[in-house]
C-alpha cells in the first residue's frame, strides 16, 4: 500500500538507488545482523552493516552512482526491511513502501457487534443450569441430563477446534464471525420448537448448534483485538472482547430465575414463560446475525500495529497450520499456560454448572438468589477483566499479573468454600463476589499472554487451543464435582477445586515470559514470521523482520 506522494519525503533523482527508499546490501554481506549504535558511537539510529556505518558504506560500496550487483533471495530480504532514514520507507519485493500503520475507526463497531452476539451465545450455554430443577421437572428427565445442555458446549468445543481454527486461518475473520452468529441465531429458533414436555430432544438438538456455533466465537477477542487495535490498547480490547460473553453468562444467570419462575403446579404457565424466553432470545440473534452481515469486516485498509504490519506483508508460500501446531506445541511456555489457561477456566465451568445445586442445597427455595449469585460473580468478573486489560496496556506485566490473579483466585476459592454452609446468604453473595472478580478476570490475561510467548503464530489458533483446553477440563471438573457433590456435599466438590487450581498456580509460576509481540512493536528485537497473516489467512514464506528506532515511529 502506497503512500500519499506528499508523505513520502524528498524528492531523489530517478535512478537513484535511494529513491525506492532503501539502500543494497554488497552481496558478502551476512544476512540477519543489525545494532543500533549508542550516542557516543555513529550516528544514532543508524545500522553498521558490515561493521561500516550506514552513511559510509553506499560510498565505499559504489552504489551512489555505479552499477549495483544483485542481490541474494535472503539478502534482498535483509535489504528491503532495513529503512535507510528517518522517515523513509520501505520497499517489498516490488519496492512498494511499508505499509501504513493507522486506527480505524470502524473498530469499535467490529467490536461491540462481535461482544453482543457473544453474549447472546454465553446466555444461551447458561439458561438451563442456573434453573435446573425448573427444566428438569418440565421435561420430567435427570439433573445430569440438564447439566449436559452445558456440558455439550464443552464437549463440541473439543473436536471442531482444529477445523474451526483451520478455517479461520484459511478463510478469514469474517467468514469465522458470520457462521458463529448464524449457528447461534438458528440454535435458538430450533429451541422455541421445543416448548413441549416430551419434546426435550429438540431443546438438546438446539443446544448442540449453539454449540457449535461457540467454537467460531470463542477464538475470536484475540484475534480481533490484534488485527483491529494498536499496541496500546490491544489487551483492553481482547479483554472488552471476553467480556460480552461475561456479560452473557451474568445475564443468563440472572433472566431465567426471573423470566421462568417456579411453577411446576401449572405446566401450561411454565410452558409459556419458556416460550417467551425462548423467543426473545432467538428475535436479539436474529437481529445480531443481521448486524453481522452488514458491518462486519474482515480487516481495516491499514494494519494498525508494526507486528501486524509484519504478518500482513509475508508472502503466502510457505506457511502450513500442520506446522503451526507443531510450533505451539513445541513451545514449553505455551504448553504449561494450556494446562493452566484449562484448569482455571475449568474451574470457572464446573462452578458456573453447578452453583444452582451447590445454594439451593444449604438455601432451598432461593433460585432466584442462586441467580443473583452467579450473576454477582460475573459482574465483579467483567471488572476484573477490564481492569486486568487496562493494567497489561500500560505495564505489559504479562508473567506478574496472570500469576497474582491465580494466586487471588485460588484464595478466593478457598473462602467460598469454607462459608458457603454458614447460613448466611448475603456472605455468599460477597464470596461469590470475590471469587468471580479474579477467576473470570483471568480470562483474557491467558488470551493475552499466549498471543504474546506464541507470536507470530496465528492467534485465533493459540486461543482455539486454550479454550479446547478449558472444555477438556471443565467437562471433567463438572462430572467430578457434581458427583462429589451429590454423593458427599457442595464442600467435598469444591475442595477437589482448589487442589487442582493450587497446581495451576505452581505451573503458572514455571512459565518463561518472552513478549515476542510487545517487542516486535517496541523494535527491539528480530523474529522469524513464519505464521499465518492475520488479515489474509493463507501460507506465507520465511522472513526476518528487523524494525529500527525510525520504524517504530509509524505505529
């Protein structure tokens, strides 16, 4: 993409190997070495290739004015990445000038209707297990045949993971976006067929689409956070992103006890409060999908960060999703974070599920505060995540921060355990308070620093991954709590919890934090772009990325 000619500095005479921007490498010259000089040495801000200064070696090498040798594939690579002054730019295989990096506006748009149809689906995985003992005597079938309307959110999540993130690579951001809301739109019309006491397999056929529909939703915050906003608020908007489907959840712990209340004496009443629910909730999806389709895009016309920009200009020859796997699971950092990323979020899963057994075992007939708890735990949750995001834009604390959260939520857990049978309702509620304010805060701190340690691998691949994981985990979590749970009490359940999160926190401390992203932005450092573009998913070719302190001046 082409500057405007006002923006491109200088006039050079044509034929001028400056005018294209960039200045030849003498073919002896070793690929991949660079320096920035300090302020007593050369010129600051300038490379020494070769050991020679910049300034120096166009008139030791010839190139102001005679012929200029051709250049190797990998040292017109070099070549073409290294600016040749402040302000320049520059030039591709095609001497096109470095993209600009800019913000577009139209972010914020991608961003509320991707946090809104998110939502809608986070309402929906929900709506059954906040009011199980509801469903469970309109349908006349078992708690654990309502607990599997949730768990099957877990259970599709784990094998459609690697074709929903094959195709968001290979595809793109939009094409991801639209079949997540339509998957979510006709999940919900199929379930208002299903407002019939012997019809319970309609309402789980249902629950299935809006699970799958899940897959291509719950990659996307950090994809879209990195191919949307800039450095400084890429993490706010990842986590603004996890928030819709936070706002989701508290909004389906809260509007079922609400909407359908108690009133199994009167199946036909119940049967209608289950309808109109049901069609509220496919009409907003509807309206959503719609909204997606129009303003949805798959990219802004200007990359809006240097490790964006990066991605974006890698040519499409060599890059396989095979080996992209590979690479993420060879990366040892990446490995402990899935483990710990799962068994957190898990956690969060089970107690979610189960909240309604777990209160109206020591407070029966309080649905409706068993609704107002979850909802009281998300609510504190979605602060946590906004403040977690704003804290990692302006620290980039990514190691420090996630562990503390850990180590809080773990503490958190602890507490809610240990006074959940005191009798006292309202202290449930401050636990519960506690407790989602740092568990449901630490959702997008594992999205956020699994983009960093695994750049430039694709994001929505390495979030693909952690939520596979959250699925694996949650799914055991809540067959094993609930079984301790009705076999033993509520404190049996939530004590097999907080083992497995103090393991969390011991792997999360044994994480290497290496910002690869942060310091591709920040030009202190080269990275091998081998992944995925995030703008246009397809295969791209090796190429050593070597920002200076000029370069940095476009983000």
């Amino acid at each position: 993409m082409a500057r405007p000619d006002d923006e491109e500095g200088a006039a050079v005479a044509p034929g001028h190997p400056l005018a294209k921007g960039y200045l030849p490498l003498p073919r002896g010259a070793p690929a991949g070495k660079e320096s920035v000089e300090p302020q007593n040495g050369p010129k600051a801000g300038t490379f020494p290739v070769n050991g020679a200064p910049r300034d120096s070696l166009a008139a030791a090498s010839g190139v102001l004015g005679g012929p200029q040798t051709p250049l190797a594939p990998e040292e017109e690579t070099q070549a073409r990445l290294l600016p040749a002054g402040a302000g320049a730019e520059t030039p591709g295989a095609e001497s096109t000038p470095l993209p600009r990096t800019a913000l577009s506006p139209r972010r914020f748009v991608v961003l509320l209707i991707f946090s809104l149809y998110s939502l809608v689906n986070a309402f929906q995985w929900i709506q059954y297990s906040i009011i199980s003992n509801v469903f469970g005597g309109f349908y006349g079938v078992t708690l654990l045949r309502i607990d599997w309307l949730s768990m099957v959110y877990m259970l599709a999540y784990v094998p459609l993971i690697f074709p929903a993130t094959w195709l968001l690579d290979t595809r793109g951001l939009r094409l991801t976006a639209l079949l997540g809301s339509s998957l979510n739109c006709l999940g919900a019309w199929i379930k208002c067929g299903s407002v019939q006491q012997h019809l319970f397999w309609v309402t789980m056929l249902g629950q299935c689409l809006c699970s799958v529909a899940q897959v291509f939703i719950l990659g996307l915050p950090s994809r879209i956070a990195s191919v949307w906003f800039g450095p400084k608020e890429v993490s706010t908007a990842c986590a603004t992103a996890v928030l819709g489907n936070q706002l989701g959840t508290a909004v389906g712990f809260l509007l079922p006890p609400v909407l359908v209340p108690n009133t199994q004496n009167d199946t036909n009443l119940l049967a209608y409060n289950i309808s109109t629910m049901f069609y509220g909730t496919s009409a907003v999806a509807t309206l959503l999908f719609i909204l997606t389709a129009i303003a949805f895009k798959e990219k802004p016309r200007y990359p809006p960060s240097q490790a964006q920009a990066a991605l974006q200009d890698s040519p499409p020859e060599e890059y396989s999703y095979k080996k992209s796997i590979r690479n993420l699971f060879k990366n040892i950092a990446f490995v402990l974070l899935l483990i710990t990323y799962g068994i957190m979020t898990g956690a969060f899963y089970s107690v979610s599920t189960l909240l309604n057994q777990m209160i109206l075992t020591h407070y029966e007939g309080e649905e409706v505060n068993a609704g107002r708890i979850g909802l009281t735990l998300v609510v504190a949750g979605m602060v946590g995540s906004i403040l977690c995001g704003l804290w990692l834009d302006y620290t980039k604390t990514y190691k420090q921060t996630t562990l503390i959260v850990y180590i809080l939520s773990f503490i958190g857990m602890v507490i809610f355990t240990f006074t959940l049978d005191l009798g006292y309702i309202i202290i449930v509620f401050v636990t519960g308070g506690v407790l989602g304010f740092f568990m449901t805060g630490y959702l997008p701190l594992g999205f956020e620093f699994a983009v960093e340690i695994t750049y430039p691998e694709s994001e929505g691949t390495s979030s693909g991954l952690l939520n596979a994981s959250a699925q694996i985990f949650g799914i055991l979590f809540t067959l094993a709590q609930g079984k301790l749970t009705s076999d033993y009490d509520p404190k049996a359940g939530n004590i097999f919890l907080c083992v497995w999160m103090f393991i969390g926190i011991i792997l999360t401390a044994l994480i290497k934090s290496d910002l690869r992203r942060h310091n591709i932005n920040m030009g202190i450092t080269n990275v091998d772009v081998k992944a995925v573009p995030a703008d246009s998913p397809t295969d791209q070719e090796s190429k050593t990325v070597m920002l200076s302190t000029q370069s940095e001046s476009a983000i």
